[in-house]
C-alpha cells in the first residue's frame, strides 16, 4: 500500500485556499466598519449630549455652545475616517474637516471668551 505525498495538488484545495483568504478579508473589513461604526456612534452619542444647552438668554454664547460640541464631532468623525477609510478623497477632505472644524472652534471660543484650548473632549475629560 502507497502513501499519497500531501502535497499533492487536488483540485478543490486552490478553492479552499481562495475560499479562505476571501473569508480572512472579509473578517478584516468587517471589524474595520464594526471599529468605525463603534467610533462614529460614540461621537454622536457625545455631540447630542454636549449640545443639550440650556438657553442662556445670549444667542451668541447658546450658538457656539451648540456648534462647538458640534464641529467637535466633526473632528472626531473625520478622525475615525482616517483610522478606518481607504477612499484616498475621503481621506484627504477627513483631514481638511479637522483643520477647518478645529479653526472654526477657536473663532467661536474667541468670540465668547473661552480660552481656545477648551473643546468638548478637553471639557468631558476634566
């Protein structure tokens, strides 16, 4: 009786192979969208909380107490994109939304008086 040599190529072991790296990729893919997922939901679960204001009886500091939890969001969203995106246009306008959304929050914290450093995440963390 002859042992057959394993590496012996059959037919249905390219499949398996082929079969194998497509689940492999699609695990990948799938914990990179459930890892943005996850971090997109906690930046809006974040902004909704941060921009319950109660009004203050002043426009101007009730406005960018809602839009700068806001543009915070933004960051963190485009910061996510950055982690997890691979569409090199996404990517490139993720990284024009933080330095823009990140301008746009110091012009706000100046116009109330705020020091600029102060940001929801800075504020959550104190």
């Amino acid at each position: 009786m002859q042992l057959r040599n394993r590496r012996q190529c059959h037919p249905g072991s390219m499949l398996s192979a082929a079969a194998l790296i497509c689940v492999a990729t699609t695990l990948v893919a799938c914990s990179r969208n459930v890892s943005f997922t996850s971090e997109n939901n906690a930046a809006m679960a974040r902004m909704m909380v941060a921009m319950q204001v109660e009004p203050s009886g002043d426009a101007d500091a009730d406005f960018a107490a809602a839009m700068i939890p806001h543009h915070q969001a933004a960051i963190d969203m485009a910061i996510a994109e950055l982690r997890y995106g691979r569409n090199e246009h996404l990517r490139r306008l993720a990284q024009e939304i933080i330095v823009t959304q990140q301008q746009e929050i110091m012009v706000m914290q100046l116009a109330i008086s705020q020091p600029p450093h102060h940001s929801m995440r800075n504020h959550e963390e104190e």
